[in-house]
C-alpha cells in the first residue's frame, strides 16, 4: 500500500492531476466560508445551532456547512444534480434529446449546454426561495436574521448564489476533465467529509460531559465499521448471467466461440434513488414554508422527521424510484438485441424476447434487493436522531409510547455522519476514486493498491 502511494506520486502527470484535483476541491472549500452580505452572523447561528437535528441539518450537511453560513457557496452543486437527473428524464420522452443522446460527442455536448441553462435556472428559483425565506425567519430569541429585508437584499442574494453555483459547476467540470475521478462527486465528497472531524469532537465531548459512555462509543464504531463494510459488499454485489458467443468467420479469421458474462449490479441506480426520494419528501414542508397556511402545515407536521408517515413515504419513494430509474438507464430488449446481433446467447435460453424477459426477471429481482438496501442505509441516520415517534400511530401509538424504551421513540441524539446517505456517497465515491487511480497505475505499468486483481463482484 505504501508502495502504490509513492508510485503516484513517481509519475509526473498522474502528479499534476492528483495536486489540481486537491487545489480546486481546496477553492471550494474557500467559497464554503464566505457568507453573502446583508445578513447577521450571530442571528444565523443562533438559528443554525436550534435547527442542526432537523432537515434543515441534514440538507446543511451535504453543502459542506455553507447553507449554515447562507455562503457564496450554500446552493453547492445540488442544482447541477437535480439539472441533470431531469435531461436524463427528458431524454426519455422528448424524441430530440434522445436523437442528440445517439450522436455521439457532439450530441453529448449540446446536452452539457441544455443542463447547464438548466441549473442557472434552477439556482436563481431556488436562491430567490431562499432570500425570501431567510427574511422571513427569526431565533428563537426573537431576532431577525435580515437586518435590512427588501429587493435589495433578495437581488444580492440571488445574484451572488447563482454565481457561486456556476463557479461550483466550473470546479466540477474541470475536476473530470484535467484531475482524478468524477468532479461532482468528489465536491459532494469534500462537503460531507469535512464535518466528521466536528462530530468526533462532538462524541469526544459528550464522553468528557457523561451524555455517552465508553461502550456506546465502542458499539457505534463497530456499527459504524459493520454499515461500511455492508455498503462495499452491496456495492460491489452482482449476479453474473453467462453467455456465451458462437464462432463467425469473417474473411480469414474467425471470430466468438468464446464464454464471457454479462454483470447486473445489486444496486444499478446509486443513490440517485434516494436523492429523488429526499426530494419528494421535502416538497410538504417546502410548500408549507412559502404558504404559511395551516391545513398544509398541519400535513407538513404529520410528514415531519421520525413520524410513521415520513417513514412510510420515504422508504416507499426510495423503492418506486429505483425502479423507475433502473427502467431508464437499462433497456433489456436492447440488450438482448445486441447479443443477438453478435451471435451471443444466454445457456438454455432462446435468443430475443425469451432473452429479454429472461433479464428483465432477473433485474427486478435484483433492484428490489437494491432498493431494500438502500432504504435500511437512508433511513437509520433519522431512526440515530429523532427516533420512530409511535405516539403519532392510531389505536395503538399510546400504548407502545409508553412500553417502548425511550432511544427508540426519541431517538440516541447520535451525530448524522455516523450512517446512512452520507455514508453510502462518502464510501461510493472513495471506492470509485480508488479504482481509477488504481487504473491510472496499472495503465503504467505500475502495481496497483490491490496486488492480487481487481476486487470481484460476487456470483449470484
């Protein structure tokens, strides 16, 4: 292991990409600390620390803490995702994104432009939410956190936010292009690891205060351990269908007659499921923030954090999409076509339709397991911090309020970075940064961090 770091840094260009991605994940973090003008600083963090066990504080997490400081940065590039996610779905239904999809580069840049109007459009409805939102706002000490509110305020605001998203989409962009790894994921990548060296100072200090004792640090550190390790065998799980290829002749050579496999992941959609699904259930609290009306309110309340409801809806959102996005990156008759097309043919199974509902059996299998997966990691960070509040069910949730012990119905106050999404992007994204610097080595000539291969999916 030590000998594969020194070998990256041995190779004067894999050097250079390794030194810019570092230099320009370290500008984000710059823009992270800069707060927009016009706001009270202790207002907000008067604000911030009554709201850090809310979604408010989860959302915060994901943007590296600039939400926290309303920073240039605060929007992060959450409307680059949600841009792309919706060209991904257009290019479904609407017949001239799907033709330029199949032009190869030129269509993939003319697709890059669209997502990019996209996500200026998006920053400016969401930073003008936000401005208005913010001026809305008070502590619970009955402060404003706006000293000045009016159109000033909201155009400065929306003005420096917007910007902000489209320099963090420039970083992004130019981490793919010139460093290592994925650039969106590496910056969603640094915006949540940057807050777990304060929640090891925060469990240190509930150790030194009494509030947890040594063997449930103990125990949350080899749960910790035991989500990570159950996030890498997911990840990497796969059911390997065989196919085989029959020999053609072609001129003088002859080509197939060979046996391969064809790999479908346990978990095809990533967590694009579960950011769709986070999304969907922000809409009621949202709608009721602007509104300000009571009935929406009230449904707003229901669907709140540790709520059977929220729950409920979550977990079933998280399955509905997987599904939904498995369907749009993987076609099986597309699939079964082109083996076809090569002389490939699945043992035992005719060739066409029969191949095609064969796969499709197979995938919605595995995307039900995927989906199970995802919704166990996603919801334990809320179960960590509000608990599941039986209180709210009907008939019965009295009763079980009381039987109940009270870590469950209230929750173990346990900091958010201990599990669920963000741990399953910090793992995803670790293990896809490793395997491609692991590639920009082998690709050298060089050993690479795992000497004996490549890690293996497991055989279904």
């Amino acid at each position: 292991m030590i000998e594969s770091f020194r070998n990256l840094f041995a190779i004067p260009d894999l050097r250079k990409r390794l030194i810019f991605t570092f230099g320009l994940l370290a500008v984000y973090r710059v823009g992270c600390n800069i707060p927009t003008a016009g706001i009270d600083p202790l207002a907000l963090l008067e604000f911030m620390e009554a709201a850090k066990n809310t979604l408010l504080g989860m959302v915060n997490t994901f943007t590296g803490g600039s939400l926290a400081r309303v920073a240039v940065f605060a929007l992060g590039i959450m409307p680059y995702i949600t841009s792309s996610i919706v060209l991904q779905l257009l290019t479904v239904v609407w017949p001239y994104l799907e033709k330029l999809s199949k032009e190869g580069e030129l269509g993939r840049r003319k697709i890059t432009q669209y997502t990019r109007y996209l996500t200026m459009l998006i920053s400016i409805i969401q930073s003008t939410g936000i401005a208005i939102w913010i001026e809305r706002v008070t502590t619970p000490g009955g402060a404003s956190l706006v000293p000045d509110p009016g159109w000033a305020f909201r155009l400065m605001t929306v003005l420096t936010l917007t910007t902000g998203t489209a320099f963090v989409m420039w970083l992004g962009e130019q981490i793919t292009e010139r460093g290592v790894g994925n650039g969106i994921s590496l910056i969603i990548f640094a915006g949540i690891i940057v807050g777990l060296p304060g929640a090891v100072v925060t469990t240190i200090q509930g150790v030194q205060s009494g509030t947890l004792t040594l063997f449930m640090i103990a125990f949350l550190t080899a749960f910790m351990l035991a989500v990570v390790a159950f996030i890498v065998f997911m990840e990497r799980g796969q059911r390997r269908i065989p196919v085989q290829y029959a020999k053609r002749v072609v001129g003088r050579r002859i080509y197939g007659g060979q046996n391969t496999y064809l790999p479908l992941r346990v978990n095809t959609g990533g967590v694009i499921p579960v950011i769709f699904a986070s999304s969907v259930v922000m809409i009621p609290s949202t709608i009721a923030g602007m509104f300000q009306n009571e009935w929406l309110q009230s449904i707003s309340n229901y669907l709140a954090w540790g709520q059977p409801m929220h729950y409920a809806l979550y977990v079933v959102a998280i399955v509905f999409f997987s599904y939904f996005y498995v369907s749009i990156i993987f076609n099986p008759a597309d699939t079964a076509e082109n083996m076809r097309k090569y002389g490939g043919f699945i043992p035992g199974i005719r060739s066409g339709k029969k191949t095609s509902e064969y796969i499709d059996r197979i995938l919605t299998r595995l995307t039900l397991v995927g989906a199970i997966y995802l919704a166990a990691v996603s919801v334990l960070p809320e179960f960590l911090l509000s608990g599941f509040a039986v209180s709210g069910l009907p008939f019965i949730g009295e009763t079980l309020d009381s039987n109940l012990p009270n870590w469950v119905t209230q929750g173990m106050g346990i900091n958010f970075y201990f599990g669920g999404t963000s741990l399953l992007i910090v793992v995803g994204v670790a293990m896809d940064f490793v395997q491609q610097l692991e590639s920009q080595l082998v690709m050298r000539n060089y050993d690479g961090f795992m000497k004996r291969g490549r890690v293996r999916g497991r055989r279904g």
